[in-house]
C-alpha cells in the first residue's frame, strides 16, 4: 500500500469550452490522438504522487473516469471524479468536498492548460505553506493600455503585473474556510487564488511556464498541436527513434580464392579468359558483398543465413538471382535501397573497360538503385598482392519506405 497523499490536484474540467467551440465539451476536444483532459492528467500524474479529484461536465462523468483510468495507469487508486457546477467557482467547491481527510496541501489545475509542465505543479506543491498559497505566473510582454470601446487612455505599468496561471496552490483548511465565506458572500472570483487573498491569506509567485498557457481559443488549440509536434522532432534518436527516420548504412565484405573450373563470374559479368573463383555459388565476391551490406544494414542477417549451403536452391546462382533476392527480403522488411558503393582489390580482372557494364548489371539486379563499382590493386601485399584470390568491400545506404 502506497502512504496517503498529503497533497491533493483538483482539476477542474467542467467548463463547455464556448470560445473553442470544439464540438463537445473543451476537456474532451483532442490535441493529437489524446484530449486536452487526458495531457493535463499525464502531467498531473508524472508530478509527486498526489490525490487526484477530476472535476468533470454533468453527463461526462464516464469519459472523464476513462481519461483518468488511461493517464493513471497502476495508480487508479489516487484518482476520482466528481461532477462540476455551472461556475468554475462551484466546481472547484465540487472538488473540495472530494478530498481525502488526511490532504493538508489543495493545488486547482485547470485541464485547459493542458500542457503545464510536471516540474510547476511539483513547484506549487513545494512552495505551499502552513499560512499561505502559492501561483505560477508569467511576466507581461505587450505594453498595456487601458482603453474604452473607442480611446486609449493611459498606460499601465506592466512591470507591477504578471499573467496567473495554474495549479494554484493552497493549505487546505484555508483554502476551504474562504470557499465557504465566498458562498455566503455570493462574491464570484477570477481565480482561487483572488477568493483566498480577499478571506485575508498572502498569496506568493513562483515562475510559471510558457507550456502552461490556457487553451482557450482555436488558435490556442494549433500552438498545443505546434508544441507537441515539435517535441516529437527534438528528442534524440538514441532514445525513441527520430521524427524523419535516418538512412541506415550497412557493410559487407568478401573473398574468394582463384581456383576451380570454368569461367570467372565478378560484378554480374562473365569474364571469358580470367582464371575463375572457387566458392558455393559462382564466387562472385562483388555481389556477395553487396548482399552483406544490404542485409547488415537492415539488420536481417547475412549471407549465410539467407543464401548459404542449406539453400542448395543458390548452388551456381549468379549475382542477379542473389540481388534481387536480397532486394525482395528489404522490400518485404518495409527498407528500399538507397545507393550502393562497393569496392574490389586484386590484380586481376582489369575492371576499367567493363565499370560502366558492371555498374549496370548490378543496379539493375538491385531494382534500379546506384550502384558503383572501383577497384584498385593492393601494390603487391597480401593475398590480393600475391594473385591468390580477390577480395571486396561494399557499402550499401538504404531507408524505410
Ligand atoms: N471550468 C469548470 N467548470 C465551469 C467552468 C470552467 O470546471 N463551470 C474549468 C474549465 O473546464 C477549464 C477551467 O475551468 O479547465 C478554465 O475555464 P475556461 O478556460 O473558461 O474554460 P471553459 O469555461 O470551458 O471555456 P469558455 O469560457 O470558453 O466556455
Ligand atoms: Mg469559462
């Protein structure tokens, strides 16, 4: 069993959201796939855990539990909703009377600030104390004037004046005592923290965040659907995968031994007159490395695996049965093939007059994708140097369709 909170988030949702006219009551209208109720309450339960009292819209109560349900995950147990009044006022009082008896500490969230980030609500729960409330508020940026319908009259300072926002947060039994002296007074305040500083308690700020502005219209509703689409841009790979998903590059290398009977078959071309490589297949060393590359890149194994000796199939295959294969297990794994860069070593063949050829019959094997072709001797050294065998590497880039 968890302790018993003593901190309590009443978040009030109950308003009809005239201004957005989303078609159902605001709390309910989605910002992406989830609604703006259901990203207050991710927010509200990624804070310090905390009673939670959802102040829904009659007739929404089972939406309202649903949204709770999903945003609380194993911690159902600290979540509730009440049904909201005709005011904000009344629904706060609605969620007031809610509350758990050991709750010392109450903080008003408003659902339409949907994206206030859980480190302000952890703040305001922090900076309440026995004898005073606590708000988020934001400095004024745009010269102020007061006005009639037609004229400006003066300017007013704005540096005395700064933009409330929610959670709010207050000591309970204050906080309920100036409910109760509001009702008799019949007095509607703007915010909870106006009703608690006319019953006569101090109010202190905190920073607040631009993330915990209201929604309140619909251009209110495109900046949350901006914020949220540009988070999912700026996380790092390494850690959900980018927005625009990166090439992946892939490497694969081979070699084969000159030996054998027959013909030599390199890069997709036969080679009349070169001594031949011996090998499963036709020891096409080209287009074996082309198929590690393509296969590591997509991370779907080897050559081995898709083409080896329990695929008698590929005995003698050449390299347009194997390309084309491997260009068949990426396309069915969801990947197309960038480009590919493969490069050979040896004496022999000379590979200049037949590049462009060679060039050719690999891409079209890879169903149209660049392919290039270099080559190089090895100035004598190792088994390329010696005339024993040919060796390559190849470099494939390819993404997801
Ligand atoms: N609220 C509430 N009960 C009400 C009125 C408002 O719980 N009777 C809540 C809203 O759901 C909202 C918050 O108080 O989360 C701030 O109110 P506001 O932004 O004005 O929302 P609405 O009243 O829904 O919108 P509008 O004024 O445009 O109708
Ligand atoms: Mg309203």
């Amino acid at each position: 069993m968890l302790p018993v909170p003593r901190t309590a988030i009443i978040v009030v949702a109950a308003g009809s959201g005239t201004r957005l006219s989303g078609g159902a009551p605001k709390a309910f209208v989605g910002i992406d796939s989830r609604s703006i109720l259901r990203h207050a309450l991710d927010g509200v339960f990624a804070a310090a855990p905390a009673q939670v009292v959802v102040v829904a819209p009659a007739g929404f109560e089972g939406d309202a539990e649903s949204e709770l349900l999903a945003a609380a995950a194993d911690r159902a147990e600290l979540g509730r909703v009440v049904t909201g009044g005709g005011t904000r006022q009344e629904s706060v009082a609605a969620g007031l009377a809610a509350l758990w008896g050991d709750v010392e500490v109450v903080l008003v969230h408003d659902a339409a600030r949907a994206l206030t980030p859980p480190a302000v609500i952890d703040a305001i729960a922090g900076a309440v104390t026995r004898e005073s409330g606590v708000i988020p508020t934001l400095p004024v940026v745009d010269t102020l004037k007061r006005v009639t319908d037609r004229e400006v009259l003066t300017a007013v300072d704005r540096s005395e004046l700064a933009a409330a926002q929610t959670p709010q947060g207050f000591p309970r039994a204050l906080l309920e005592a100036a409910y109760a002296s509001a009702r008799e007074s019949g007095i509607e305040y703007t915010d909870d923290a106006a009703l608690f500083a006319a019953a006569g308690h101090v109010v202190t700020r905190i920073d607040g965040s631009e993330r915990g502005f209201k929604i309140t219209t619909p251009s209110d509703l495109e900046r949350a659907r901006l914020l949220l689409g540009r988070r999912d841009a700026v996380v790092t790979p390494a850690i959900t995968g980018p927005a625009v998903p990166l090439p992946l590059v892939g490497l694969g290398t081979d070699a084969h031994a000159f030996g054998g009977e027959g013909v030599l078959w390199l890069a997709g071309l036969e080679w009349p007159g070169e001594q031949p490589l011996s090998g499963h297949s036709d020891g096409d060393a080209v287009a074996h490395a082309i198929v590690d590359a393509l296969l590591g890149a997509a991370g779907l194994g080897d050559i081995g695996e898709h083409f080896g000796t329990s695929h008698p199939e590929y005995a003698g295959a050449h390299a347009d049965v194997f390309l084309a294969r491997t260009r068949e297990i990426l396309t069915e794994a969801g990947y197309a093939i960038g480009n590919v860069s493969v490069q050979f070593q040896a004496n022999r063949p000379r590979f200049s007059s037949r590049r462009a050829e060679a060039q050719q019959s690999l891409s079209t094997a890879l169903g149209g994708a660049p392919v290039s072709v270099t080559a190089t001797t090895t100035d004598g050294l190792g088994f390329p140097g010696r005339g024993e065998g040919v060796a390559v590497t190849a470099v494939a880039l390819i993404h997801r369709i």
